[in-house]
C-alpha cells in the first residue's frame, strides 16, 4: 500500500539547531503520530494529534496536525546528540493506518 | 514492567526454508500487532489479534504468511518457503486498548529476518 510522503529522508545537523520535518498525504487523516526509532529499538510515540489544526509540544518537540488534515510537521529545537535516530510520521483513519518512510537524522556534536 | 520482548533478535535462513518468529506482549495487553519493516521504509502492517476475537489478516502479502496467538499472551508469526523479498524487521507491538489503528502502541525491539 502507499505509503505518507515524509521529507526529508536524512537531515545532518549541528548541535543546537532546529530541525523540521513533515508528511503529506492525498488522503485525510483523523489522527497524526509521530515515531522515534532508535537503532535496533522498536518505535517510540513522541506525539499524538488528534485535531486538525492541533499544535502540541512535549520538551523541546513541537508537531502540528494540518488544517487541511492531509499534513503534519515535527520541530525539534536547540537538538542535542541524543536526538539521533529515524523519526516517522503515521496517520490513521476510519480504514487504515499509514507510515511514512522515516526522517534519519544525525547530530554533530 | 517488562516491555514487548521478541525472538530471535536476528535471523538468517536460506531461500525456501520456514522461519518461526516470537513475540511476548506487555503483560496485561489484549491487543497485538505485527508489522514488516523494509530498509528505507516504513512500517507495514501484517495482522492484529484482539483478545479472543477473530484475527485482521487483512495486511498478511501472502499466504505463505500466518500468525497465531492464544488468548492474550505470546504470538508467532511464520513465514513458509522464504523468499528474499521477505528480509526485513519485523515488528511487534502491543496495547492496552482495543482497535487497529489506537495510537498507544508499544513496539518491540524487532526480528531482523535475512533471507539469503
């Protein structure tokens, strides 16, 4: 089945930087979820989103459900090295669950 | 408590042999889920037991795939006469609450399947 469009698929960042990754979809979504995954770990819930236009922060994570509920975005500010590992966005609804392909993401220190 | 345990961590067979993979749940969990993680992907859904209720087959690829659960404890998932597209992570996870698509998940570490 297709899979959510997630960008980027690898983001190499500076400690202390702010990063943004998203997902996209043609198909409404009445939940969004984002994942971390740490090597050789299963999946992770960082956030749950559960409106359309819903903003949440958990720390220094910020996601946001899209108005148009086709979309999300994850933020993590000031990363620090233990940020590292495949973030994945899943959006579910009445029929279906779907994973993005995931974001893997590297700190320098 | 412990979290979702599975077995082996890693696995390697040859082309056309059966493998046998394991999955102990949360203590306490009724629901459980099977997903297949291709390199580069993201997570696909295979099959969800509920308690006693009939299983979703719904996202097993083919028949050669079959998973077995008895009543809210540990679940096998078995792959007959393996291929090499089947070489993946497979995943499981576990919840307290009931439905496919609850968000509240707990997934193992997962079973790195290698088909050579």
């Amino acid at each position: 089945g297709q899979q959510l469009n997630q960008s980027p698929q690898s983001m190499f960042i500076q400690e202390g930087e702010d990063v943004s990754m998203n997902c996209t979809s043609s198909s409404i979504f009445n939940t969004w979820l984002w994942y971390k995954q740490d090597p050789g770990e299963g999946p992770v819930l960082l956030i749950a989103l559960y409106k359309a236009g819903e903003l949440t922060s958990n720390g220094r994570l910020t996601a946001q459900f899209g108005i148009t509920r086709k979309d999300s975005f994850l933020n993590i500010s000031a990363s620090i090295p233990s940020d590292v590992g495949i973030y994945f966005c899943a959006g579910t609804n009445n029929n279906d669950m779907r994973f993005g392909a995931g974001t893997r993401l590297t700190v320098k220190p | 408590g412990a979290g979702v345990s599975q077995s082996p961590s890693n696995k390697v067979t040859e082309k056309g042999k059966d493998v046998e993979l394991r999955c102990d749940p949360i203590s306490g969990h009724t629901a459980l889920y099977w997903y297949r993680q291709r390199l580069g992907q993201g997570l696909e859904f295979l099959i969800y037991f509920q308690g006693n209720s009939a299983p979703d087959k719904s996202g097993l690829p083919s028949d050669r795939f079959s998973a077995e659960r008895t009543g809210e404890s540990v679940s096998t998932l078995t792959i007959q006469r393996t291929q090499q597209e089947d070489s993946a992570v497979y995943l499981c996870a576990s919840s307290t609450r009931t439905g496919r698509l609850v968000s509240e998940q707990f997934f193992g570490p997962g079973t790195r399947l290698t088909v050579l």
